[in-house]
C-alpha cells in the first residue's frame, strides 16, 4: 500500500537560504505525489503534484519538487526562503481501493525561517 | 470560483448541543470529504461523498453524521460530542470521476475549528 514518510518534524532556515523538506514514498505502483501547505489558522493549499508527466515539478511561490524513482523521493526544494514562508508543509501520495481515491499523508514537517 | 467555503469559522458547544457545519463549492466537484485535523497533525479522513453517495466512512462514531443535499452542499452534523472531538474541521472537494481523475487535486476550504466544552 502507498505511503510517504516526511523525514524531520522541524526544519529552520535563515530569510534567503535555500528550503530541502524531504518526503519519501512507499509504492508498488507509480505513485501520484503531493505537497500541501498549511499557514497558521488556515486550511490546505496545493502547492505542487507529481503526475507522471515531467520529474521537476514546478508549483506556486517558487516552489518545486523533483521526483527520483530510484531514490524514491519527491523532496521540496525553495531556493530562497521568505518569512512568509512559515507554514506547515504536508506531502501526500493517493491510495486507490476500488472506486475509491484516499489521500495518505505524511506527518508533516514545520517550517521556520528565521530573519 | 475555484473556492471552497465553510460555515461558521468558529464553534463552541457543549455535550449536549447539536449542532451543524456546513460546506459549499460551486466548481462542480462530484466528490467531498469532510476531515478531521489536532494541532500540528495531518487531516485524518472522516467521511467522502462520491455523486452525492457516501462512498467512504472511515468507522466515525455516530455522533457525527454527514449529509450531502446536492452535488454543492456538504454537511456535517453533530450530537453529543466529547471534548477529545475538538480540532478543526476540513472540508474539501476534487473534480471526481474517471481514469484522469486519479491525480486530481483536493481543494480545502479554510475549516472551522470546534471547541466542546
């Protein structure tokens, strides 16, 4: 069955360096990837998914994600962090049983960018 | 209006109450899922309505139960809650249906976060 492991609850990073939050999946079949974010008191937005189509994978506010079969992995990468890059992150990848789609997430990891 | 809207934002209730949440998308997604998420946790899923169908319940207790009016509406009801139910509330919805579905995404609205005292 899928699943994706977030390696690092916390990550800290200075305004203007560079963002590496790790996600690592689990599947027998290719797997459809996701990245979320969450900023404080708000819901989920999709920042970026992985569709089989191109192994970089650009999404909003400067993010990308490259995906790497043989490292199973879909890291999320930012080249310049901004403050207001403060958020929850979540990497997802979709379960299929029968007619029924489930997103499986990982624990998330907390983003911090200090001034 | 690529917006998911959830009412009310905020909800106090007691043990006793009952009370509903409710969720709105005029995208014309034909799936919806109502999300359960504590603090600094992922959404654990609850509850999905595929064409109006409930097609997942995710052994919820029964004192919350779902009803989905139309392919726009979703609502959750709740009776008898316990405090250990305080979190916040998500509901999302995604486009649905067919082979090209399987990596669409889910659209969150911005959850309504319950305290039951």
């Amino acid at each position: 069955a899928q699943s994706v492991t977030q390696l690092g609850s916390h990550v800290s990073v200075s305004e203007g360096a560079l963002v590496l939050l790790r996600c690592n999946y689990s599947s027998s079949v290719p797997p459809y990837l996701f990245w979320y974010v969450q900023y404080p008191n708000q819901g989920l937005q999709l920042l970026l998914k992985y569709t089989s189509a191109a192994t970089l994978v650009k999404g909003i506010n400067g993010f990308e994600a490259e995906f790497k079969k043989s490292e199973t992995s879909f890291h999320l990468t930012k080249p310049s962090a901004h403050m207001s890059d403060a958020a929850e992150y979540f990497c997802a990848v979709i379960r299929n049983a029968g007619n029924n789609r489930k997103l499986i997430w990982g624990l998330g990891t907390s983003l911090a960018v200090n001034p | 209006d690529t917006e998911v809207t959830q009412t009310p934002k905020h909800l106090v209730m007691g043990m006793t109450n009952k009370k509903s949440l409710k969720c709105e998308q005029h995208m014309g997604h034909r799936a919806m899922y109502w999300y359960k998420q504590k603090a600094k946790k992922p959404p654990e899923l609850m509850f999905v309505y595929s064409y109006e169908k409930l097609s997942i319940n995710e052994s919820v207790p029964s004192r919350f139960s779902p009803e989905c009016p139309n392919s726009s509406l979703l609502n959750l009801h709740l009776h008898a809650l316990q405090p250990e139910d305080s979190a916040l509330y998500l509901c999302a919805s995604e486009a649905g249906g067919g082979l090209a579905a399987l990596y669409n995404e889910q659209f969150f609205g911005p959850g309504t976060r319950l305290t039951v005292l």
